[in-house]
C-alpha cells in the first residue's frame, strides 16, 4: 500500500489530475480519496507535525514501552555486539552476518 498526500486545488469543473510515481505498477488498483474541507491550505513548507502528534500516546502497542529505556537497551545490545565481534575477529575466526 502507498500513502500520498497530494495538496491541490479543485476548480469548478471538479476535474483533478495528478501523475503516480515510477514505483506504481501499471494494472488494476483501488484509490481511495479522502477530501479534508475544513482544513487551512498548507504551504509546501509546512510540516505534518500537528497532524500526527494528535497520535501521542494513543497506540496502545507502544504505551507499555519506555521510550529512553527502550534506547539504552538498544546501544547496550549493539556494544554487545561490537565486542563480541572484535573478540571472534582477534581468534581469528570469521563472522557471517545472518540479517
């Protein structure tokens, strides 16, 4: 699935038109067309930062989760690694990425 979000403006013949990009295959596809009336024009510097931060907090999936603690787990498990790697190397053994 492909997400655009496409500003334009719809004049009175109500004809709006707008080029896929290269990565959409040709064949049968469904669009989906969301018209947002009461909303301010954007301008193309603006940012979606307030439209998602209406978000925060509300994925049940990633409230249970420590954002800061969730990181520390992260760079302690790569220094793991890093170590790891460099005391397999100094054996003299190869080590074979499997991601």
């Amino acid at each position: 699935m492909l997400t655009l979000n496409i500003d334009c403006e719809v004049q009175l013949d109500r004809v709006v038109t707008f080029k896929l990009p290269e990565t959409v295959r040709p064949g049968q596809h469904e669009l989906v067309v969301i018209l947002e009336e009461d909303r301010p024009a954007r301008s193309k510097a603006g940012s979606n930062a307030q439209a998602l931060m209406q978000f925060a907090g509300s994925v049940a999936a990633f409230q249970p989760v420590d954002g800061v603690e969730y990181q520390r787990k992260m760079r302690a498990d790569m220094l793991m690694n890093e170590q790891s790697s460099s005391v397999i190397e100094g054996l003299g053994c190869q080590t074979l990425n499997l991601k």
